[in-house]
C-alpha cells in the first residue's frame, strides 16, 4: 500500500512540476471548445401529436379474419410515404421554402435537412397515437414546417391505406394465378401418368407387395376349395355308380329324369354369375355348355325311354334318393367348373404380379412423387386464396368500418427558447475535457522526463540503500516567489472557471 501511495505521490509531483504547461493545454483546448460551441447554430423544436380515430368495434370481432397491422410497421410505412419526394416538394411549396432554391444542388440539400430534422414516432401504449417534430433554427418556419407535415401525413396516411391495400391483393392476384398453372400442370402430369399406368397402380388394397401377397393368398384358398369340391364330386360319383334300384314307379308313362334337377340347378348357378359377369365371363361360358351338355343327354335319354331301352332305368330314376343325390352330384360339378374358372384367374393375376416385380416399385415410386409434388401446390395455393380473402376483408373493415377520423390532440407548439443544442451541458463538457487534457499532458511530460524526489524511489533505481539525504532549506525570496507563482497559478485557474461562468451566463442573458 505505502508503494502504491509513493507512486500516486511522485505522478502528483509530476503534474505540479509540469502545471504550467498543462494550464495552457487546458487553456487553449477551453478557448478552442467554447468558440466552436458558441458558433454552432440554435435550434426551436416545433412538435405536434395526432390521434387516429379509427372503428374500435369491429376490429376485434374480426380479429382472426382481417389483418390486423402492427405498429412499428405502420409508423415505418408512414415515414416511407411522408417523407417520399412529392410530399417533400408539396411541403416546400406549402411552406415557401422553396422561393429560396435557386439551383438543384439547393433543392436536393434542402430536402436532406427536412428528412433529417423531421420525426414521426408512435406511442407503443397507445397504437393510435403518432408525435411529430421537427428542428429549425428560426422559430416560424419549425412552426409552419409541423403544421404542412400534418396535412401531409393526414392525406398520404388516408392514400397510402389504400394504396398499400390494393398493391398486396395484386400481388396475391398474380401469385395465385401462378399457382393455378402450376396446379394445373400438376394435375396433368398425374392424370396422364394414372392413365398411362392404369391397372397396375396401387388401390385402396394397398401397394404392390399387398396385393401379390392377396393374390397368392386367394390363388392357394381357391385351390384348396377345388380340391376340396372335387373330391366330393368324385364321392357322389362313387355312390352313384354302386347304387340299386329301390323304389320303381309303374303308373307313369312319362320319363322323368334327374338330368332335370341337374339342368334347374345350373341355370340357378347361371342367373347368379350373370347378375355379377358378363355372357363372355370363362364361368358363364362353361356353366352355358355344360347345360346345353346336359340337355342333350336328357333329349337322348327321352329317345331311349320311348323305345324301351331303358325301362329299368326309368323305375331308377324315380327313387327319391337317387334323384338327390344326382341333384348334389350336378351342384359339386357346376361349383368344380367354377372354381376352376377361378384358379385359372387367380393363377394369371399371379404370374402378372410376379413378372411385374421390377417394374411396379418404381411406378409406385414416381406416384408418390408427382402426388407429393400436387399436394404441395394445392396447400399453397389454398394458403394463398386464404390470404387473399383476408386481404379483401381487412380492405372492407378499412372502407365500411367508418372513415377514419384524425385529431389534432397537440397542436404545433414551438418554445420560446431553443432545445437544442444545450450549450450549458456543451461549456461544461468543455471544460472537463479541457481540464482533463491539461492533466494528462502534465502527467505525461512528467512521465517522459522524470525526476528522483523521494529516498524510496532513488533506493529502487539505484539498488543500493540510502545512507542519509540533505534538506534544501529555502531563503525567504525564494518562498515568497513559490507563492507568488502559486497565487498566478491559481488565478489563471480561477479565471478559467470565471469565463466559463460567464460565458454561460451571457447565453442565458442572450436567450432571455
């Protein structure tokens, strides 16, 4: 700690070794500051606020259907329109400043300084409510300058809405109908692609893999059913061909046959398939000939019966059981036909879905793409047609909500004194600079060329200890002369703090 107070006491030192020089720093930089702040021009704030008085009811109804603007996004949108170029040249006009422009150079600097000295801010608390201001030096024209800004803000604000409105549901306009042709082309590409592939694209049973395992599936069950159904048949044949005569009716003179029971049950088995397929349906084509088979084995039998050639078998024939039997044994057949009609189909569906295995993946593939690709248009151009009918909503809340009212809540008012610049704040800020400059250079002065005051500071230097000092003892002369220049010192300092003293009063005296 005694180090460190030795060191702040030899850099003190030093400064009161170099005062001199560091008073005249400080001198010159305080002269040179206040100069360059006393030039600098004063200028009057003129400031005014509006109140945008719009329908407050229905806009939180349609909060949700309208958009509903932001205000840092309006404020944005009305300092782009207000300090557009016609509306600098109307406010120049409006305010005839522009009867001092003589050359473009002079218009173009003249509208620098207005976007420069003109603000439009909004109250965040309070979204319609807007504060403008702008700075002059001469006090009027701040003043006419904030009345022409409001007419300017009020017609480009009433302009600009629906401006703004109508610019954005034209560019909807244009995106949608960008979309409607893409949408359409994409359209195109599917239904072409489903038309080229037609029967071979995935249904509601699934993709290829599903379905060739459903037909393999139906292939073996079908083929199980025929094994089954012609084992039975076979059976009834089997019993049918051992069977004895038991009952022999001889009081019917007509032959009556179970070719008919045969015949009635296929044309039944007939009319089903036909209310399901078509006449050239393998099934109905079978189940037709095996009919007509039969009917001409009835005719032949009737021929043998009226001969006489089968009297035996006309006393068989009319055996209930027997006639049963043969009704079964024509039904197995009939179902035996069909299903072997339906593993033939199920057969070929098979050997189709096998033999397009390298084929249907990609198909399915690319159909996932293109349907990917539609739905992807068709959600955005449901997201904009969405907009779009938001977009003519929040126009229509604007247009039929009530005209919007704007009220002048702070006329343009213009203080008597100017706010800027604050040429108190400017002298002082001087001054301490000035000081500070003055210190610095004494201190590095003294830095730059040092001298040994202190034992402790020559023990450090030197390495060596310090047997003993000398005291200087001055003579009165000398200490009457130290305190004479102490006492210019001081008033040198004392009157720098005067001028500035009185510098900022003569301001003030000026203002008042």
């Amino acid at each position: 700690m005694q180090d460190v107070l030795a060191q702040l006491f030899s850099y003190l030192a030093g400064v009161w070794r170099f005062r001199w020089v560091g008073l005249l720093a400080a001198w010159l930089v305080a002269i040179a500051g206040w100069s360059w702040v006393y030039q600098m021009p004063q200028q009057y704030e003129a400031t005014a606020r509006i109140h945008v008085d719009t329908n407050s009811i229905l806009r939180p109804l349609m909060r949700g259907l309208a958009v509903q603007p932001d205000i840092n996004q309006r404020v944005q949108l009305m300092s782009r329109t207000l300090l557009s170029r016609p509306n600098l040249e109307k406010l120049t006009r409006m305010t005839d400043l522009d009867l001092q422009i003589q050359t473009e150079k002079q218009k173009e600097q003249l509208f620098a300084e207005l976007k420069g000295g003109i603000s439009l801010s909004g109250d965040r608390r309070n979204f319609s409510l807007y504060s403008l201001s702008y700075y002059h030096a001469d006090r009027d024209i701040a003043k006419k300058i904030v009345q022409a800004l409001i007419t300017v803000f009020i017609e480009s604000a009433m302009g600009g809405k629906r401006g703004d409105s109508s610019d954005a549901q034209s560019f909807l306009d244009q995106q949608i109908s960008e979309y409607e042709d893409r949408l359409v082309e994409a359209e195109k590409e599917l239904a072409n692609f489903k038309q080229k592939h037609a029967g071979v694209l995935p249904g509601e049973s699934g993709g290829y893999y599903q379905r060739l395992i459903s037909a393999k599936e139906e292939h073996s069950q079908a083929r199980l059913r025929l094994s089954e159904m012609t084992n039975r048949r076979n059976e009834l044949k089997r019993q049918l061909s051992g069977e004895q005569p038991v009952f022999l009716s001889s009081g019917s003179d007509a032959p009556s046959s179970s070719l008919d029971g045969r015949i009635h049950t296929l044309k039944a088995k007939l009319d089903e398939l036909l209310s399901r397929y078509t006449e050239r349906h393998p099934e109905v084509v079978q189940i037709r000939a095996l009919i007509e088979t039969l009917e001409e084995e009835r005719s032949t039998e009737f021929e043998k019966v009226r001969a006489g050639e089968s009297s035996d078998l006309s006393g068989l024939n009319q055996s209930p059981v027997y006639q049963q039997m043969r009704g079964m044994l024509a039904e197995a057949e009939a179902n035996v036909a069909e299903l072997s009609v339906r593993v033939n189909e199920y057969s070929r569906r098979e050997k189709e879905l096998n033999d397009m295995v390298d084929r249907i993946p990609a198909i399915e593939a690319e159909l996932t793409q293109l349907n990917r690709d539609y739905e992807v248009v068709s959600q955005q151009h449901t997201e904009l047609l969405e907009r779009r009918e938001s977009a003519r909503i929040s126009e229509d809340v604007e247009e039929q909500a009530g005209d919007v009212v704007f009220k002048v809540i702070d006329p343009p008012f213009v203080p008597l004194r100017p706010n800027k610049p604050n040429k108190l704040l400017l002298n002082s800020g001087v001054l301490i600079v000035a000081l500070g400059i003055g210190v610095g250079l004494a201190l590095l002065l003294s830095i730059l060329k040092p001298v040994i005051s202190d034992r402790r500071t020559l023990a450090k230097i030197t390495g060596l200890p310090v047997l003993g000092c000398v005291t200087y003892i001055p003579t009165q002369a000398q200490i009457r002369s130290r305190f004479v220049r102490k006492l210019q010192f001081s008033a040198l300092v004392l009157l720098l703090i005067c001028v500035f003293a009185g510098l900022n009063l003569g301001q003030q005296w000026m203002l008042a």
